[in-house]
C-alpha cells in the first residue's frame, strides 16, 4: 500500500487501538554518531507509534534508536524501531515506526496511560452529551 493510501486508510492494516497521545521522544540512527534529536508522538499502540519532529530526516526501512518519556516521570525508556514511513512536510516530517524491542514494563505503563486518558476524553464527551440531551 502506498503512503497517501495508508494516510487515507491508516485504519485498515492496524490490530491494535492507537491512541492519540503527545509523549517526547528523543531518536537517531544507530550508527550514527550525533546527539539524540527530538520530536513528539502523535499517537501510540502495542506494536508501534506515530512521531513528529525538524530534527534530521530519517530514511524508510532503516532501524532506529528511540528514547520515549514515561507519562509523569523524568524518565526516557530505550525503544529499537523500525521505520514504516515516512511523510515530509516543510522543514518536519512525520514517521511510522514499528516497535521492535521495548521494556515491557515502560510499555505496559505508557500504555495504561494512554488508555486511562481516552477513557476519560470518552466519558467526558458523554457526559456532554447527556447535559446536551436534557
């Protein structure tokens, strides 16, 4: 599937709920010798994440060194990823990126978190809707 397909469908290929979550993210290329670049999630599942950033473009298909904060802590956790795509907008670029080794732990809390803030958006909007209806 092409990049603008998947842009249009991204629903279609995924197993997994992604939720929209701004984490920061700290990335390079493994081999490369420069300091870390920054960028922000977009959203965030199980088996991979959606990040934005101006750092140093990164290429499709290559394997990547990611540092993702836990929720309410001054923590980065390592992530090994593997970039699924990549879209280039002005001086930014947005990336897909499969996760490939991940603590379990960091995972599991980010994922907690991610859950526990949809939830609350979802009954939020339902209770709008019921002060809405009345």
């Amino acid at each position: 599937m092409d990049l603008q397909k998947e842009i249009d469908n991204p629903i279609e290929r995924r197993r997994f709920m992604r939720f929209d979550i701004p984490l920061n993210i700290k990335f390079k290329e493994p081999e490369a010798a420069s300091d870390f670049s920054s960028g922000t999630t977009i959203n965030f599942s199980r088996h991979g994440f959606c990040f934005e950033s101006d750092g140093p473009p990164l290429q499709k298909s290559s394997t990547v060194e990611l540092r993702v904060q836990v929720p309410g802590k001054e923590i980065f956790v390592p992530i090994t990823g593997h970039i699924v795509w990549i879209q280039n907008l002005n001086n930014r670029f947005i990336a897909g990126v499969q996760i490939r080794d991940m603590n379990r732990e960091a995972k599991s809390d980010i994922l907690e978190y991610c859950y526990d803030t949809w939830l609350d958006t979802v009954r939020k909007r339902q209770m709008n809707s019921e002060v809405i209806d009345h």
